[in-house]
C-alpha cells in the first residue's frame, strides 16, 4: 500500500519537470567526479611507477668483452 502511496505523490512531480529539458542532474555529476578522481588517482599511480623503471640494458654476456654503447657513442664511432 505504501508503495502505491509513494507513486501518487511522485507522479505529480515528475509533470513538472519539462520533458525538452533533460539534466544528468546530482547523480550524474556524482558519477562524473568519481570517474575523473579514478583517472587521475590512476595517472598518478602510472607516473609513479613509470619514474622506477631502469630504461638501460645490461651487457649481452655472448658479446664477450665488449662495454654496451649509447646510441651518442654509435654515431660518434662511425662518423
């Protein structure tokens, strides 16, 4: 019975607002802060990690003796 109770007093409620005019309203900007504080929470964590990465390579042990040589080096060698 309450719920049929509920529903007669929404109904009016929901006539009023005009149907040509629709808003995400509350919730959807709740919805849209959550998504961007996750993205960027998300950013900040790829950051972090991406700051502890080594990008050098360790000596390949088949080339023997050989130190391993910047790209700078490389060309510095053959020109």
């Amino acid at each position: 019975m309450s719920a049929s109770l509920a529903m007669t007093h929404l109904v009016p409620l929901a006539k009023e607002v005009d149907e040509n005019k629709v808003t995400p309203g509350v919730l959807g900007f709740i919805v849209f802060a959550v998504m961007a504080l996750a993205v960027w929470r998300l950013m900040k964590s790829m950051n972090r990690h991406m700051s502890k990465v080594d990008f050098k390579e360790a000596p390949d042990p088949a080339a023997g003796s050989r130190e391993p040589v910047d790209a700078g080096e490389a060309k510095a060698e053959r020109g």
